[in-house]
C-alpha cells in the first residue's frame, strides 16, 4: 500500500511538472513568473473537446496555498477568471 502511494505521488509530481515545462515552453516565462501570474486566480474554463468545464478552488482559506501574503497585498486582484483552449 505505501508504494501505491509514492507512485502515484511521484505520478502527480512528473504530471505537474509536464504541464509546467509545457506552459513555460508555450508563453516564454519562467515557471516562478507563471505561478506569481496564475496564483489569484479563483476559476477556469477549459475547453475540452468543445465542452466547457469550469473550475473553482474547493479550499476555503482566504490566502493562496505556499504563500506567506495574501494575493491583494502584492498588488494582485483576487476573483479573476481564466479561460483556455485545449
């Protein structure tokens, strides 16, 4: 059981990671100015096989995850809605 765990830890590790190198690849930043860019946003639509899905955080925390600061005091607007291709 404790291996089927750490492979699929390592399984979403590699994942993350891909998406990331792919993003990075696609607009030219850096994945520290990707993550800066993308943390305040609250939803995002994907479109998938022409189908839309959206998405909203189920965490109720007021701060972003891995942040000492809250998203408005950089400077950033919270609530922002991101939609994408795929």
């Amino acid at each position: 059981m404790a291996q089927d765990s750490i492979e699929a830890h390592l399984t979403v590790i590699f994942a993350a990671l891909a998406v990331a190198r792919y993003l990075q690849a696609r607009t030219g930043m850096t994945i520290k100015r990707l993550a800066r860019t993308l943390r305040p946003l609250q939803t995002v639509t994907i479109a998938v096989a022409g189908q839309q899905i959206t998405a909203q955080p189920r965490s109720t925390r007021t701060q972003p995850p891995f942040s000492s600061r809250s998203a408005t005091s950089r400077g950033t607007k919270t609530g922002t809605t991101c939609a994408t291709q795929v």
